[in-house]
C-alpha cells in the first residue's frame, strides 16, 4: 500500500469551498461538466482540489468532504485514474461497478459513461490524461493506427505493477513538489510523464493488451516504415495505390504482406486511419469557419453517413459532437 497523508500537493492548491454549486465549477474547469448532488442526509461539503498539469497529464488529490453522488457522463477527451488514499467510494462505468479503496483503483475511459458515490471521508489521488496523448503512445507502441477506441478495465487493484506505478506517481508528486531549477526539473518531468504513460499501457489490462503483447509490435521491415512516413507526409493529398507500391521500393504483394505481417492492416487501411486522425485533430483545434463536411471532405472522406460511421466506432462520439467540444 501507499503511504500518503494530508493533502497532496497542497502548494498547488486549486481550490477550497463549503459551496456545492462552487465545487460543481471549479472541479469541471479541470476535468469536465457533470451532476453533484449530495447523497442521502448529508450536511454539507468541505471540499478541495490540488492539481499540477504538465503536458499532456495532471496530477493531484481532492475530497469533497461529503457524501455526494458525482454523474459525469462521458469523459470523452481524457482518462482518469483515482485511488483513495483515505475513505472510500463506488464507481460504475462501462457495465461495471467497482468498490474502491485504498486497495483498489479505479481507471476511466473516455467512451464510458460513469456515475460515482464518493463517501464523506474519501480523499484520492487523482491523474488526468489527454486522450489524444495516451493514444499516440500506444499508436508508437504498436506501429500502426487505433482500429477501435483504447478501453481499460475499471479496476486496478493495487497489487504487482498497479502498486508501483502509484508510487511513481506519488514520486512524480515529491518532484513537483522540489525546489530544483526550471530548466533542470522541466526534462525530469518529461521523462517521468512519458513513463507513467507507456507503463500504464503496458500494465493496465486493455482491449490492446493483447496486441501489445504480441509479435506485431516488433520492427517492420524498411519498405513497410518507408510507406508510413510517405502516408504521413501526404495523407491530404490524392494518393493512389500506384504511388503507395512505388513510394515502398517493392512489389505490390510484398508490400501488403509486410503491412498485414507486422501492422495487421493493409496500406489503405492505413491512409484511411490517418486520415481519420487528421480529421478528428481539424475537429478539436481547427478554424471556426471549419464544418464537419469541409473537414471530412478536406481528408478524403465523400460518403458523410459512412465517414460519421466510422468515426463514432472509433472515438465513441460523432464528428458533429466532437466540433460541438472545440
């Protein structure tokens, strides 16, 4: 078990407030709208929040010093991991319920709706972290594009590599925490986040574990990795199968062969994936003129039903509610 007390981060302290509707807002600035209600004949809250974002996770604590129900819906663009430190509380997502502790984590995916009881002695450490990012690690890891959206299992009990990745976020904590200079502190921090990713993907129980154990995680050959870079650097414009085979340096057979071996797709499949990548990016960050058929038409996609198809399989959304998010 972890050794954790008081308020974790309390140099980075967010916010502190009696006000139920005060806690509603200020915790959905850091992760996102939800319900708060207080349960049964509770009195009230004394709640607060310490959190520390870096580039692409937040770490930190909170307590709502109540017994309150909390009903966020989908996350959608982040996961989150919680694990009471002191107290207790009930989580369902994804048709699971879980009763957690400090024995016992949980892990939200994005694409699940949750619905949680946090009990008035509950205090937990807490670790947002980017949706985008997560996949991106995970997409590196494998080699080749997300065929569906990444889901963990709920529980995370703390045992074998769940309990040492939260010490390591506790020690990610003691270095945020430190007084070493910017520069010095800045690249550790780096190095650690990058950590904390890739050890959760590797350890956490997921629809990819699976893949990421298997041999399809190995080095493809040349010609396949030569036609990745190639896709990469011309998915907007009209390439055609012709120039794919010419890009690799191989024989058409050889060159699907290599994807199918080593990246369980074909070379299409493979500008199609990145194309939708490159569309969902147009639809979180691009110019507010933007529409969702200017975007899908901009990456190739001409067939609306079919692209909003494939798109909602994908990220758990439609195009049209991710642009509704920007």
């Amino acid at each position: 078990m972890l050794d954790v007390g008081g308020r974790p981060l309390a140099n980075h302290t967010l916010f502190e407030t009696r006000d139920l509707d005060d806690a509603r807002r200020r915790v959905a600035d850091v992760y996102c709208d939800h319900r708060l209600n207080l349960a049964g004949q509770s009195c009230g809250l004394d709640a607060w929040q310490t959190i520390a974002p870096l580039r692409r996770i937040g770490v930190g604590a909170m307590s709502y010093g109540g017994d309150v129900f909390v009903d966020p819906g989908r996350l959608e663009s982040f996961y989150l991991l919680m694990l009471p430190y002191v107290g207790s509380s009930e989580v369902t997502a994804g048709g699971q319920d879980v009763g957690s502790d400090r024995r016992t984590a949980t892990l939200l995916s994005p694409t699940d709706p949750v619905h949680m009881r946090w009990r008035a002695d509950c205090s937990k450490l807490m670790v947002r972290i980017d949706r985008a990012a997560l996949e991106q690690v995970l997409t590196t890891l494998l080699g080749r594009p997300l065929k569906a959206a990444l889901r963990f299992d709920l529980k995370m009990p703390m045992e074998g590599r769940s309990v040492a990745w939260w010490r390591f976020v506790t020690l990610l904590m003691s270095e945020l925490e430190s007084d070493d200079a910017p520069a010095t502190r800045s690249a550790t921090l780096a190095q650690m986040e990058s950590l904390l990713l890739t050890s959760l993907l590797e350890g956490q129980q997921s629809n990819y574990s699976e893949a990421l154990r298997s041999d399809a995680c190995k080095i493809a050959p040349r010609h396949v990795r030569q036609v990745e870079r190639f896709i990469e650097e011309h998915a907007g414009e009209a390439i055609s199968m012709e120039q794919i085979v010419e890009a690799s340096g191989v024989s058409g057979r050889a060159l699907y062969d290599g994807f199918k071996q080593f990246r369980e797709t074909s070379p299409m499949a493979y500008l199609r994936s990145v194309r939708m990548r490159r569309a969902r990016e147009d639809l979180l960050k691009g110019a507010e003129s933007d529409t969702v058929s200017t975007i899908a038409t901009r990456w190739g996609f001409f067939e609306f039903g079919r692209f909003a198809g494939q798109y909602r399989r994908l990220y758990g959304e439609t195009p049209s509610e991710t642009l509704r998010r920007r």
